[in-house]
C-alpha cells in the first residue's frame, strides 16, 4: 500500500484484520490528525516546565464560560449504557473475553491499554477477539473445559479503551513514522466493529486514557467525527468516557465533557493512575505533595475525597455518567480468610461510591461482579444509574484538589519493600506479554508499576526515612533491595531470568534515574521485539 509498511510478522489470520480497507483507513485518520496529537504531546512538556519551575494547577481562566454555563449538557445514555452498576475490566485474549461478556457485569472495558502488553500479536489478536465476540465464532476449548458465550442479551456491553496519546504502534509505519497507537486501536476496531455492533443495537464504543487537557479531548472529538463520516456512520453514534487519572484532567472535567458532548459517556475515576501522576506533576517539589506508600492512600484522603466527588458532581450537572475506580482483589480458593477481610473492603468501597452518587464502579474479576452489583442494586433499586442526583451541596476548589499534604500514612520499609517485589514482578510478566497480571492476590496493571516506581524516586529524592526501620531511602539502599527481593522470586518455581533480569534493568532505569522518565512503558516498549 502507498506509504504504509507493516514491520511486524505476518501471524495466522492477521491478514483478516490488517485488510487493505482498514489500513487505508486507519492510514488516513493517522495522516490527518498525527501532527495535532504530536504538538499537544509538546504541550505537556511545556506544562510539565512551568510546574516544575514553581507553578500550579487551577481551573482554567479562559474556559470559565463553559463551566459557568449550565445550559448544555452532554448526549443522552446510548443503548447499552444507560445502566453502567458493574463494569469490568481486563485484557483482550480469547479467554477473557468470552469470561468478561459472560460475567454478569453490564459493561466490559476490553483493554488495549493498562491491562495489555503491546507484544504485536496481542494488539491484532485483541482485534481479532472482538470481532469473532461479535460475530459468535469466538468459542474454543482449553483443558478440557469449554469456553462459550452466552446469548447476545445476557452479554456485557463492549467497550475498547485504546492505548493513550504518548504511544505509538511501531509494527505499522505511515510515510516512514510509526503509527499513533491511539488511532490504530481506534480505526482498527471501528472499522471492523462498528457496524457489527450497530447491528446489534449497540454501538462503537470507548474508554480514553491518560488525558491531560480539553484540547486532548477535541483532538479525540475530531478523529471520532471525522472516522464517522469516512464510513457514512450517523454522527454521535461513538460514545466515549473518559478517564480522570491525570491530576491536570481534574481540573477540567467539564471543559473534557464539553469538548466530547455529542459523543460523551461520562468520565471516571482512575485512582491509581491520578496518584502516579500526582507525583510526575509536582515531582519537583519537595514534601508538599509526598503521599506516603500506596496501600496506605486511600480513597478518603482529602485531596482524594475533592477528586471522586467533583466528578459526580459535574458528571450529573451535564447529564454524564460517572463510573467509579477498580476493585481489585483476586478472591482465593485457598485462603477464606483472606477472602473475608479483602471482601468486606471491597463492600465498603462500593458502598462508599454508591453513597456518593456513582452511577457504577469497576472489578478486576468476576467473583467481584456479585458484590458490586448488590451493592450498587441496594441504592438504585428500580432505576438505571443516579443521573437525577445532582450533589449540588459538593464545592470542591483547586486548594481541596490539591491538598495532598493532608494525606495519612506512614512511608516504611514494608512499603517499600512491596513496591519493588510487586513491581519486579509485574514488569517481567509485562515483558513475556501478560498485562493484567495476579500478585498476591491483587489484580495489578501498568499503573501498579508506574506507582511503584514513582514513589521509589520520590523517596529517594526526598531523603525520606522510613518509619519502621529508620533507614534512609538512597539509590545504594533501593539498589540492595532490589537484589534482595530478586533473591526471593528467584527461589519460586518458574522464574525466568532472562524477564526478570530485563525488568530489574527496566526498573533500575525509570526508578533511580535522575531524570524522570514520563512513562515507564515507552522505554519498555522499546526493548520489546
């Protein structure tokens, strides 16, 4: 084809998705909108230096209008999303996808994104799952047991995330420059899907990642009108949520709604993906925004409590759904005792979200969806979400947003000790190309090693010393840690030294580096084949 090249392998049935009409399409959206999403990237850059010199976030100026303006209001719930209680989330192998449509869940986020590791195989095979989902061709056996969908209306609604602005596809060249993995996921799957799920009285829809601005969100509102014309699909059909987990994008929550009206879902709240980027934003600044370890955050701490209720709160004022963040614990068949005492938070999260006007709220596994949807039940009753719940008593300002000195929690050895061993482990399995990955007990993707890594750097840069052994955290000390936990995992059955060892090196690179590296994943992606 004129200008486009594909560098990676020829794998059995790609030819079925990488058609020439697609990439032609495909080929064209990138061409198009390439450039915009390139100068939006240096736009981030130019943030990034202003905070890092002193600055800081607030709510915009110059979109002040649109927030003060409670005329407008985002397109109605699409078919299929009008009740959103349970939604799971996960890769997209054939497994997975057959286990997540037949959860019970009402929506599916079929992840090319956190949950996926970009091996080139799993990108056109994830789009392969989807479009045999779709068609009922999907069913396969596997250790003797039999994997099949159920019928069509006791299916999840499908929505794709794909992967976020700062990536690329480097197996599918454009004109000699690697493609936006944004607008391959994207183009991919409207092309070969959203008609198919027109058919069945749905439609293409999306999860967006990562956004770190309303002029994000416009770029994502053109690609979606211009894809719509290009294959004579009605405008406003796409539906897309968008994920709050940057904190620059919790500040414009209604300006992202805005910009996307015609084909907005709702927003969400991607907690631990806003933590990472609570620390790359102020990484600069010393103690002011120093969280203590992860498993000591919780979603009520203050600046955390100003984030989930700003986005009820707006979401409804626009008539938007609001989705709420990710339970996930794995449950064990070994171990009830484990179960009982992760459970019981998990009721209490939901309950804490259902209480606060989320329209539905996010598992990692099926077992989970049970909890979730009784909880959820147990609020709306009859009705389909809490739209009709505007939280007018909610006044959230830029100060609560960034009150995260007021955050409890200790930073200790145990802390730091979990952040290396979790993220050793999760980086290796990313590497053989597993992305949602189980670790004690704990259904972990990209966004537990950004945390994980980003907090190591944090204490290393803030001198901090850790509350239960009074050691200094330093780059000698992390480093001992490092060969310390490595000694532990390698003593477990099946450790691959050649993953581990490459995710040691990833993990040294992106943790005790001087500079920050913006997202692990891109010099990961880089080692990988």
């Amino acid at each position: 084809m004129d200008g486009v090249e594909i560098t990676g392998p020829r794998l059995d049935r790609f030819d079925e998705i990488l058609t020439p009409e697609a990439l032609t399409f495909v080929a064209t959206l990138q061409r198009e909108f390439d450039g915009r999403r390139r100068e939006l990237l240096d736009a981030r850059q130019a943030r990034q230096a202003e905070l890092s010199a002193g600055g800081t976030l607030d709510f915009l100026p110059e979109t002040e209008a649109v927030r003060e303006d409670d005329t407008w209001r985002v397109a109605p719930p699409a078919p299929g999303l009008v009740d959103r209680r349970v939604e799971i989330t996960g890769p997209v192998d054939r497994k997975m996808t057959i286990n997540a449509l037949n959860s019970g869940a009402k929506v599916w986020l079929a992840d090319f994104e956190d949950a996926n590791s970009p091996l080139w195989e799993n990108v056109v095979n994830g789009q392969l799952n989807l479009r045999d989902a779709l068609d009922r061709t999907i069913d396969f056996e596997s250790g003797g047991k039999r994997y099949a969908l159920r019928p069509d209306d006791e299916l999840a609604t499908v929505v794709v995330r794909p992967r976020g602005w700062h990536l690329t596809e480097k197996h599918v060249l454009v004109d000699g420059e690697p493609f936006s993995a944004s607008i391959f996921d994207f183009g991919l799957y409207f092309f070969h899907c959203a008609r198919r799920q027109i058919d069945k009285g749905r439609g293409p829809y999306f999860y967006l990642p990562k956004m770190e601005s309303h002029l994000e969100a416009r770029l994502w509102n053109d690609v979606f009108v211009r894809a719509q014309e290009l294959l004579g699909v009605p405008h406003g059909t796409i539906r897309a949520t968008v994920l709050i987990e940057t904190y620059p994008a919790a500040f414009e929550m209604d300006e992202i709604l805005y910009e996307l009206r015609d084909h907005s879902a709702g927003l969400n709240a991607g907690r631990w993906d806003y933590l990472f980027s609570v620390i790359k934003k102020f990484r600069t600044r010393g103690r002011e925004f120093l969280l203590p370890e992860r498993n000591a955050v919780t979603m009520t701490a203050p600046f955390m409590r100003a984030y989930t209720e700003l986005l009820v709160r707006t979401c409804h004022r626009r008539g938007a759904h609001a989705i709420g963040g990710m339970a996930a614990f794995i449950p064990s068949r070994r171990d009830p005792e484990v179960n009982k005492v992760a459970l019981e938070k998990v009721r209490a999260d939901k309950t804490r979200e259902s209480g606060d006007g989320f329209d539905g709220s996010w598992v990692a596994h099926p077992d989970l969806v049970p909890i979730c949807r009784e909880v959820f039940d147990s609020v709306l009753g009859e009705e389909p979400n809490q739209l009709g719940r505007l939280r007018e008593d909610v006044s959230v300002s830029a100060g609560d947003l960034l009150s995260v000195s007021k955050t409890p929690g200790d930073i200790t050895e145990t802390g730091l000790r979990n952040n290396v061993d979790v993220a050793l482990r999760y980086l290796a399995a990313w590497m053989g190309g597993s992305g949602a990955v189980g670790i004690h007990n704990l259904m972990e993707d990209a966004a537990t090693a950004e945390i994980s890594r980003s907090q190591i750097w944090q204490w290393i840069h803030n001198g901090i010393e850790l509350a239960d052994s009074g050691e200094v955290v330093t780059r000698e000390m992390v480093e001992r840690v490092i060969a310390e936990e490595l000694g532990r995992i390698r003593e477990e059955p099946g450790f691959d030294a050649t993953l581990y060892g490459q995710a040691a090196e990833l993990f040294k690179e992106v943790a005790l580096d001087d500079d920050f590296a913006e997202f692990l994943t891109l010099p990961a992606y880089a080692r990988m084949p």
